[in-house]
C-alpha cells in the first residue's frame, strides 16, 4: 500500500497522520506549539509525532512514499521554505522541504495551510469533483486555497488566494478600506464585541460570557440567536463585510463552489442565509446561478489529509506549456 | 504563410485584421458600430470589413487557418455564444462563432475583449515573456483579462477576472460597497465631476470643456494638473479606489505584472505615481517586489492583434488533468 505522510505546523497546533490519500487517516498524532521552544522545538516534536502516527497506522517508514506540510504562514513552494511564522520565533527563511526530507528520507512539498485545506476539500470533501474551488478558512484570521483542476494555484510561488488580505468597506464609523480579516475573522470579531461592551454598550453577551474580556465570536453568535441588539450588529457587519469579499473573489476567479470552513464557519443560519443572500446581491448577473457557497466537510484534520495528497503527488503537477 | 483573421466587436467600434501572429497586422478594416441595426446589422458590416482587410493584406481566405472574435460583452467561451450585448439589440445567445465558421469556413472562437486585449499584452506587448499578467482595461467601463501561461482564465466558461465588477469602498459620503467600474472608468469619472459642478462646485472644469455637460475624464486629468481643487479631489477618489482594486487581484491571483489599458490609463503621472504608491501601501507585505504596475503597449488594435492569436490557437490549449 501506498502512504504518505501529512504535517500540519498551525499557529496552537501541530499534528502528524499518516494515510493512502482517502478521507481518513490510519495514525494521527496531535502536539500543542510551545511557542517559548521557537521553530527548533517545533520541529522535534514534529519528529516525536510522524513516529507516534506510524507506530498508530501499524506502518514504517519504507511504506511510505512521500511527505507534505502544510504550515500556519506564507511558503515559498517552489523551494520549499517557509517565509515567515506569525507565532512562532525561528521560521525565516528556513528550508522546511529539504529539512523533512533529509529527517526522514522521502521528497517532501510544502504549502500553506489553508490551500492545503482547500487541496483536501476539493479532493476529499465539499468540493469533490469541481473544476473550479475557492476555499475559505476563517478562524482566528481568514485563509484562502483556490483549486483548480485539483491543484493549489501557485501564484508565482509564494502562494495565492490570500483572501483575508484583500480588502472591504469599513463596518464602522471609519472610512476607506480595511482588510477582509480584520473584520471577519473569529478574532475580530471578538475584538469589536469587547470594545464595545468596554464603549458602555449595553448586551447579554458579557453575562454569556462572564465578563467583557471573555467574550468571543460564538458568544456574538449565541446573544444574536437571543436578539441582542450588539451582537445582532455585528454579525451584520460581519456577513456584510464576507460577502464582500466572497463577491469579489467570484468576480476575478468565477469558482464553481465556495467552500467556508475555520470556526466562524460553524455558525449556524443567522450567519449563512444573510450571507448568502447578500452575495446574491452583489453578483456579476452572468454568474448567478453558476455557483454555491457551502460548509466544508472535513473538520479538525483537513490540512493532515490535504497534506497527504501533496506527499502522494495527488494533485496533478503543473505543466508549464511553451509561450509562442 | 499561415494567417488569421481577428474581428473585434466593440461597444461604439468594429475592427477586423488579417495577421500572423506578432506586433502588426498586414491589413485593417474599421467601422462604426450602428445601434439601430442592431447584431444583424454588425454582422453585415462585418463580411465587408473582412473582406477589405483581406484585400489590404494582399491575402485570401484559403490563407486563413482560423479566426478569433473579441466581443464586448459576456461571452459562453466553450460554446462560442454571446450571452448579451450591454450596447446592441439582438445578440442575447447569439451562437457567434457558429455563424462566424459557416460564414468564412473556418474555426472560431470567441473571447470577451477585455480578455483578448489582456492576451495580446501578455504575447506581443507589455507582458511579453511573463508566465501570470492580469490587464485592466478602464475606458468608459472597466474589463479585466488574466493570462497565466499564455492563455486566457476560462474561470468556469463564463469567462474570468471581471474586476469592473468588484467592489471597494464608496469614495463619496455614502457607506459601503461600490463596484469598481462604478468609480473609476472614464465615465464615472466624468460623471461625478459633471454632477459637482451641477451641486455648485467652482472649478476650472467648466471653463476648459466649454460647459458642464461636456466635462470628461481627460478634462478632469487637465484641471488636476492645473491644482484644481475639485479635479485633484476626483483624481484622488479615482486612484484610493483602483489601489484597492489592484491590491484585491494582487491578494487573490499573485500576478508578476499589472498592465493598464483603454483612455484612462493615457493620463499622466499625478494619476500614476499615487496609483501605485497607494497599492504599495495596501499590498499583502509578502508580494512586495514581486509585481509592478505599467501601461499597455499595444495601443488601438489590441483587441484585433490578441483576436488574431486565439484564431491562430498561439493561446496554448487548456489541459485537464485527470482528477485522483
């Protein structure tokens, strides 16, 4: 049998699986990031948790054909280097591809998390059998995968599809643009619920909560399911603002499916029917009816089985035709 | 020698040219387009327009391997229809390259002109030799063109990066989204600086158009370097918001070159050098260095130049790789 191995390297987690590239992993093994321990420390655990997850598959490591990463910040795919981290000290311009594949002898890929959520997705989940996929992951902050004919769009090698970095309309009193995970993402969320309450406006969220500094996104989402008037507010602004930005991604990419997953997703349908309904208003007419917008599939595991596939070269390879 | 023919079917204009592939066109027949005769009525004018292009180029059709069509509108690129003219009656679901190969005898397809003039930028213009181009051509309205490897982004058939049709912030006072196409086309320009001047704005418009009904955006672009108060302040709209509309492609697509097409784009540097200070500004810090931002090369008969192409297939064909 065929397998491979999948690293995800998140911001609070890391994991390792090993699988034959199907919707379910045959040994997984979970770690939390200690982020005092810097990439080094990262990248120890990580050799503890691929030994951890062959021992649970009852697999060794000549079994095993090929290994991907998906890692929590922006990669150089084509040499396989991660860029920088956001949470962790350590990760510039570090050569992840060569390290893994020096570490346990298989030729390894690297990718950004979300695109590989979205190679999942696409192979494995919601989006199975499409052509044309725009992956969402929205969560602490917003990440994005396009997926096309079953591959990550590369961009020119730094990766693409960085949705949570385009921009939108100000929710607030302030003008001009702001970016689409500043307003979207579980984080803020939060932030604009807690600066409120901490503004004096009145709500049920910081009894739900316990307290102002506690509140998060599912607690906004709990007081508007209650009617509260803040709460209800900024879930407005919240799905005004995605649909937003779900707009203009169907504008320049026309996918056939937007596939939303991260915790904000598991909102219930005071997030997704407004949502839907707005991007509806804001479409290019030509492209009414072409798509729809859906709850990813594969929950907690979906960058380890998309990181799979990449180590099994599930995705086809990119073929770079000759110019005229 | 082997030639196409390249027919453009624009909103006021058409154009058919006989080439072989690279910067000129070795015969060029113009017309304008007559709305009261409707599609029949272009169509007509079109068989003309062939043939005295084939007579200046010396050529005849037996010469012609295919023919291409950029059409000013939605276009059903695989079936090769039209799916509606926002300019003419009487194309809604036209079968243009059906009508266009059983009239001259040879293959045809079929491209909206936004997305053939980007083509020939990325073949023969500023985009010559790069692997990801996306063309903005802002005129009275606003189309978009991606060129990855050398071909057109079919998105789902429907065609592709319509960034007229993606939205940023409303430059006015009213909040929310606006689409692009709505702020910066030369149109909208006009408009906004035509309806101040009705609100009883004082500016050096009024004076340098003759009236204020005739004010257009090349007279904007003129009072502005004269430091007209109100001309700067609709420059200033214009490039806040076009920087979020590149910055938004810059995000999702990852392009190495932004090349910016149609009247617009002719204006001079108070609406370049903003432009582009404004996108290094918003850009995701990760792409920065990666891109730049420059004017098309190809000048009038882009869109029959880039035609020629797709009827000569310089496009490379599109691949589908079998999914796992």
């Amino acid at each position: 049998m065929t397998l491979a191995i999948g690293i995800e390297i998140g911001g609070t987690k890391i994991q390792a699986g090993v699988g034959a590239g199907d919707e379910t992993l045959m040994g997984l093994a979970r770690g939390a990031v200690d982020p005092s321990a810097g990439a080094e420390g990262i990248r120890g655990a990580l050799v503890e948790l691929v030994d951890k997850a062959l021992a649970k598959a009852g697999a060794k490591l000549g079994d095993v054909q090929g290994l991907g990463i998906g890692f929590g910040g922006p990669v150089d795919t084509r040499r396989g280097r991660v860029l920088r981290s956001f949470h962790v000290e350590g990760w510039s311009d570090f050569p992840l591809a060569k390290w893994a594949s020096q570490q346990w002898g298989v030729p390894t890929w690297v990718e950004n998390d979300a695109s590989i959520a979205g190679l999942a997705e696409a192979h494995l989940g919601a989006g199975k059998g499409l052509e044309r996929v725009f992956y969402f992951t929205i969560g602490s902050g917003i990440g994005g995968g396009f997926i096309v004919d079953g591959r990550i769009d590369p961009g020119q090698g730094l990766g693409s599809a960085e949705v949570g970095h385009s921009y939108v309309p100000h929710p607030g009193k302030q003008r001009g643009p702001v970016k689409l995970e500043h307003v979207c993402s579980g984080w803020s969320i939060g932030r604009r619920a807690r600066q409120a309450l901490q503004d004096g406006e009145r709500s049920v969220l910081t009894e739900l909560a316990g307290g102002i500094e506690t509140v998060t996104a599912e607690h906004v989402y709990r007081a508007a399911e209650k009617g509260d008037a803040l709460a209800c507010r900024i879930l407005e602004e919240t799905t005004d603002a995605l649909a937003v930005g779900i707009s203009n991604v169907l504008a320049l990419l026309d996918p056939q499916r937007f596939i939303l997953g991260g915790g904000v997703s598991l909102m219930g349908p005071l997030f997704w029917e407004p949502l839907r309904q707005k991007v509806r208003r804001l479409e290019f007419p030509v492209y009414s009816g072409t798509y729809d917008i859906v709850p990813a599939m594969l929950g907690e595991q979906t960058v380890v089985l998309g990181a799979v596939l990449l180590g099994l070269r599930r995705d086809p390879p990119r073929r770079r035709p000759s110019r005229s």
